[in-house]
C-alpha cells in the first residue's frame, strides 16, 4: 500500500512540469490573441479616421467642399471680427454719415420730381416796373419779361391781418431749419458772420438767421467802462493780430497801410456796429426777436413785444430811400432799419465819442467796413441796381462785400431742373433761384468803377454748384475787374 501511493506521488511530480508548461502555452496564446484583436480594433479606428477626412472626390455637378479649407477661413474669419470689434465706433459714424447722405439724396430727387399740381396755378401777375428798377438795362437779363418780378417778399406769407402776418413769418421761418442744416447752409451762415468786421451792413436781412453767429462782444462793451474786461480784451486781440503774421498773413507794415493796423475793428470777428436792412416788415418783427436774445444785455432793454405796430413800407409817409430804423439801441451801434435796399441803404452810425480806434462822434463814418448778403440777388427785381448801392456805401481798399447765393449750377442738368421748378419755386419762396448769379457779379464787376472779384467759390459739393460765396472789393484806383479770378 505504501509503495502504491509512493508510485502515485512521483507520477504526479513528474507530471507537472507539462501542466505548467500548458498553463503557460495557453497565457501566452491569449495574450497574443488579445494583441492582435487590439491591433485590428486600432486598424479600424484608422481606417475610419481617415475615411472621415478624405475629401469626397468631386462630382460632375456637386460642388467641392474641404473642412481643411474651412478650417483655413477660420484665422481669416476671427481677424474680420476683431477688426470690426477694434472699429466698431469709426464704422458707426461711416454707416450714420452714409445713411444721412443717402436720406439726403433721396429728399432731393422726391423734391425735385414730385408734382403736386402747383405748376398749373397760374402765377400772379407782374407787376408795373418802379423807377429804381427801369433805370438798369440787367434788370431784364434775369428773369422772363412775361414773368413776376420778385419783390423780396415770400408769396405764402400771410398778410391779411398782422397778426396772421407775424405767425406766417415765424411758421416760414421755422420751415428753413431742416432743410438748412441739412443741406449745410448754416455752417456757411456761421463761418460767413465770422468774417465780419468794423461797421457791418446786412442786406436782407429776413428774420434774422445769421444774427445768432455774429461775435457782439465789442458791440455790447463800448458802452461800459470795465478797465479788467477790456485789457482781457486787447490781450486777447494782440495775441490774435501776432497769430496771424505768423501764419503767414500781411506784414505790419501792409497791415498798418490797409487795415489801420492797432485799431479796433481791423481784425475779423470784431464788431463795432451792426444794421440790418429789409423790405418785409413781417420778417423783421422776427428778426427783432432774435436780435434781443443774441446781443448781449440787450434783452434788458428791449421789451419782449414792441408796443407799436410795425410800420408798412406802403403806407409809412415820408419814409426816404434810407428807410426807417425799426430797433436802435445801444448807442445806435444795433439798427434794424426797414426799407428798399435797391431804393437805398442807410449810412453807418455815429460811433461813441471817446471810443479807442474810433473818430469822434460828429464825424460819423461814411462807410462800412463789412456788407453782408445772403441769398437777397434772386429776390430783387434789379440785382445789379443793388451791387451798385452796396458798392456805394464800401469803404475803398479796406471794405468787403461778402454774398452767399443759389443760382444757376456747373452742370446742365442741375440747370434744366431749375428752370423746371422755378415758378413753384418762387411762389413759395418769392425768388428766382435759376439766375445765373456768377454773370451778375461778373457784369457788375465790369460796369462798377473799382469793384473787383477776390474770391468765386462754389462750396458744398452735394449742391452741384448752385451755391456760391463771392468776396468783393472796392479798388480805390477805380480800375474796371481788375482783381477777377476764374
């Protein structure tokens, strides 16, 4: 029995080293075969993976498409919104100015192609030609002789009653607003009011649309004696006269010749008394409002409505060709005056005796420094009658006569288009503006001893031409054009 189990035990003993070298065949087989089932299933992922990003071939009519070139957009795509982000505020005034442009546009083109039936109204008759306007061979080179001649008044004014009257004048004005701005009129305004100087005549004046630009300081402190504010004053206007020799303007010497160089008046924007002429009395009751509000210290001592009706230039006796001033404070250095500026203008006011730069007060300046119009040749019936009587009251050398006008444009079809509106035009507004206002100056220039062209200019490019701010002069040599310009 006991060799039986020894015989047993060895068996098992010699049987074990082929059990442990089964077990370790059959580890190692599945190890191997786990590998390889690894190796397909990664085989498979890569074969997937680049299935996914072959790029289909492309068909006869499917158009090709690569995520590899989208992904390429992508740098191109982040770097259009950052600069968009880094210029957003530049962008928004682009878009705003071309929105207001295009709006603009479109105002214009409706304006001039709308036809609401006016044109068949017939016009109201012309009127029998006054002795101041037969007396100048142009005054019928202007308009049709079948034609109204304009009066300076605005046809839809309503005059019935003053004060349907006064409200018409004001609603007329507020209508100009938009459109002015809009079309960049009262930018010209601004920067046309701040060239005056000395003793400044405003022909036409209207309601008043360029009071609120002038400069009054110098006008409102002539009368008050502030020692500090007047020597802030001179300090001021000395370092503006050395300003402007070193900008490269006349020499001291030329400046002394021409301007009296040292006194007051001389430089632009200095004031020294204002008067505005008219021939609508309505018009110049708004004018007188607005003249109260913008001359310093002068609301103080106007009163808010004037008392008295506003005289008629029809129907005031004794009335002369100088007019009859309608508001006249300060001295007399603020004048509204009420008249027919082609009948005559009134000569400029006696200055405060004892004032710096000044003659005395009974020798009162014969002429003006400065004589401003706006748009006022296409509403007179003779329009070179007028430049003559401003040429007139100019002071020689010195003076200037400064005109901002719409007329006739560069372009025939702009020109063709006024011609067409016209009549609408005038029955709404009581001028011509088709007349071809640059042949006017020129005439005027040709005929009018002295009178000679500094500047022609033809500013706001959107208005093709048909607005025109022209400097004269008065050559005291008397030479006919001498000082033209192309």
């Amino acid at each position: 029995m006991a060799l039986r189990i020894r015989g047993l035990s060895q068996r098992a003993l010699a049987s074990r080293p082929i059990c442990l070298q089964l077990t370790s065949s059959a580890r190692a087989f599945t190890l191997s075969a786990r590998l390889a089932a690894s190796r397909r299933a990664i085989q498979r992922q890569q074969a997937i993976t680049l299935r996914v990003q072959r790029p289909p071939q492309p068909g006869p009519q499917t158009p090709p498409s690569s995520p590899q070139r989208s992904s390429r957009d992508e740098p191109k795509a982040e770097s259009l919104a950052t600069l968009v982000n880094q210029r957003r505020w530049p962008l928004f005034f682009i878009g705003l100015m071309a929105l207001g442009m295009s709006f603009y546009i479109s105002v214009v083109i409706t304006t001039a192609l709308k036809d609401d039936g006016d044109d068949k109204v017939p016009l109201p008759p012309s009127p029998s030609p006054s002795p101041s306007s037969s007396s100048s061979p142009s005054s019928s080179c202007c308009y049709d002789a079948h034609l109204p001649a304009p009066t300076g008044l605005p046809s839809t004014l309503d005059t019935s009653n003053p004060a349907a009257a006064a409200a018409s004048a004001r609603d007329f004005d507020r209508s100009l607003n938009t459109p002015e701005w809009l079309m960049g009129i009262t930018k010209l305004r601004r920067a046309l009011a701040l060239r005056a100087r000395g003793h400044v005549l405003e022909v036409a004046v209207g309601t008043g649309r360029n009071l609120a630009h002038y400069d009054w300081s110098e006008v409102a402190s002539l009368s008050q004696d502030e020692p500090e504010a007047r020597a802030a004053r001179e300090r001021e206007r000395v370092v503006r006269l050395l300003d402007r020799h070193r900008l490269g303007g006349p020499t001291l010497r030329e400046q002394r010749e021409r301007e009296r160089a040292g006194e007051l008046g001389s430089l632009d924007g200095e004031v020294l008394s204002y008067t505005g002429v008219d021939v609508s009395a309505d018009m110049m009751s708004v004018a007188r409002d607005r003249i109260r509000e913008a001359v310093p210290g002068l609301s103080r001592l106007m009163r808010r409505r004037r008392l008295e009706e506003m005289p008629r230039l029809d129907a005031s006796a004794g009335v002369g060709d100088e007019g009859v001033p309608v508001v006249e404070a300060l001295d007399g250095r603020v004048r509204l005056v009420l008249g027919d500026a082609v009948r005559g203008l009134p000569p400029p006011p006696n200055p405060p005796a004892g004032g710096r730069g000044t003659a005395p007060a009974a020798v009162p300046p014969a002429k003006y420094d400065t004589i401003i119009q706006t748009f006022g040749l296409c509403s007179v019936a003779d329009p070179a009658r007028l430049l003559a009587n401003m040429a007139a009251k100019l002071q020689p050398d010195t003076g200037r006569i400064i005109l901002l006008e719409h007329g006739r444009g560069v372009y025939d079809w702009i020109n063709r288009r006024l011609d067409k509106s016209a009549p609408k035009h005038f029955r709404k507004f009581g001028c011509w503006w088709n007349r071809d206002i640059e042949k006017l100056v020129r005439d005027a220039a040709e005929t009018i001893p002295g009178l000679e062209i500094v500047e022609l200019d033809r500013p706001l490019w959107f208005q093709w031409g048909t607005t025109l701010l022209i400097e004269l002069r008065l050559n005291s040599q008397g030479g006919n054009g001498a000082g033209q310009k192309a």
